[in-house]
C-alpha cells in the first residue's frame, strides 16, 4: 500500500519492534520519523532501513519520553503528522520510571502533537499496548503501564473525533526464534504488523484493537474483541484522569 506524501512518527523505533514498524512503514514511500533518544542508534537504525528500503524517507526526532517537560519542544519540531506509534516501552525495576516512559510520556506526547493529527486528513493515533496489559495481575508493574497505555487509547477514541484512535498489541514476539516456542509465537518483524496494520488500513475504525489472528499470538492482525479490564470504561476513565493530575495535559 503506497502513503506517498504521508508522515508517520514511530516511537522507540530504533530497535525492537518499533524498528520493525518504522522500516514497514518506509516501504510505503512515507516519510518516516523516528523517536528516539539516542542519535546514534537512530542513526543505526536508519542506515538499516536504507538498506533494506532504497531511498527510504527517513529522519530522527530526539525524543525522551520520560523527561515530561521536553515532549512540547519536540513535538514543537514537527510542521505536519498524519499518524504517531506509541510504541517505546521498557521493563525496568523502577516502576514510577516505567510508567512514566511507557504511559505518561505518551500521554503527553499526543496532548502535543494532537493539532498537527487533527489537521491531517486522517490523522490517527496508533497505541501498542502488550498481551499482558489485558488483565494486570498485583505487582505487575510492567502489565500495569501498559495497560493504562491502551486504556487511553480506547480512552481517546471516546473522548475525542478529530484523530482515529487504534489499539494494537504484537501477540508473542521474540527477538530470535527458538523450538520449542516457535510453533506459538513470531519474530518481531511479524510483531509490528498489527501497528503497521493500524496506520494503514482505510477500513479499520477508532476505538478497535487489532492483534494477530492465531490465537492472538501470531500471524496476520484482525480486529479483535475488546474484553475483561481493558473493556472496563470507569477504569479508563479513571487512569484519564489521573493521567491529567499528573501531567497537567489532556490530549481531547
């Protein structure tokens, strides 16, 4: 599919799975921007796509998503945006520090890029979240950021018509593939398809979730049914609003 003439902006898409998306995404002759902490890897990275993809439109936003104060100047640094991947994440033992990276960052970040999406024909916002951001068990830190990361994507869909908000998860991606886990889960490669999937697709609507289709744990994406805690509209009306004390922004 060509988006020739689009912008998309990626989010930890130098390494991982968002590396995966952003190269994906190069392919459709789109302008490609990758959010990135780190200039060096982001160079990396986009050497990598290069290769792949010859004359691959691609560039670097320094973007650090757990310093809050920072994200307005970056996204300041912008002029057009037709989608943005919430996709950087990390698992780390700080869990306020993860929360922040994982959630918050990305909360504040759509506050700020919110007219440039709204201005765009179809703009979207495209959150991928994780299988275990479904039902948070106590203790998971790690569950519990990304869980509220997709909350505030079917969140915003409710709140707000200007953008298409879609939900997405990889399903198992592994790095490298191994027996006897292969025969369940996908490389990362596969893990971006639902994102790639959600930027892309005329027919997909705000407010679904796309995962793969075997399973939800690998193969081709489809719409999936949104169920259990992440179907839970007072929870995520309650993170919203947490999200706006803590942030002092509110992306509708």
């Amino acid at each position: 599919m060509s988006a020739e003439g689009k912008t998309f902006l990626v989010t930890g898409a130098n390494a991982g799975i968002g590396y995966h998306v952003a190269e994906q995404l190069a392919g459709t002759g789109a302008t490609v921007i990758l959010g990135s902490r780190s200039a060096t890897k982001a160079d990396a990275a986009m050497a990598s796509i290069r290769a792949v993809v010859p004359g691959a439109r691609v560039r670097h936003l320094q973007l650090d998503l757990a310093d809050l104060t920072s994200l307005k100047a970056a996204a300041g640094e912008l002029d057009r945006l037709d989608a943005v991947v919430c996709n950087a994440g990390v698992m780390i033992d700080d869990a306020e520090l993860m929360y922040t990276t994982n959630h918050l960052g990305h909360f504040v970040l759509v506050s700020w890029l919110m007219p440039l999406l709204a201005a765009a024909p179809e703009g979207r916002v495209v959150t991928t979240g994780s299988l275990r951001g479904k039902k948070v068990k106590d203790g998971d830190a790690y569950a519990r950021s990304k869980q509220a990361q997709m909350l505030f994507g079917f969140e915003l869909a409710r709140r707000q018509s200007a953008v298409t908000s879609i939900v997405n998860h990889p399903g198992g991606a592994l790095d490298s593939i191994t027996f006897p886990a292969s025969l369940l889960l996908q490389d990362k490669a596969a893990g971006a398809w639902p994102a790639v999937q959600a930027v892309l697709d005329p027919d997909v609507r705000s407010g679904q979730m796309l995962g793969p289709r075997v399973f939800g744990l690998r193969g081709k994406p489809r719409i999936e049914p949104v169920r259990g805690q992440l179907a839970d509209e007072a929870l995520a009306a309650r993170v919203w609003e947490e999200s706006v004390e803590l942030t002092g922004v509110e992306p509708a």
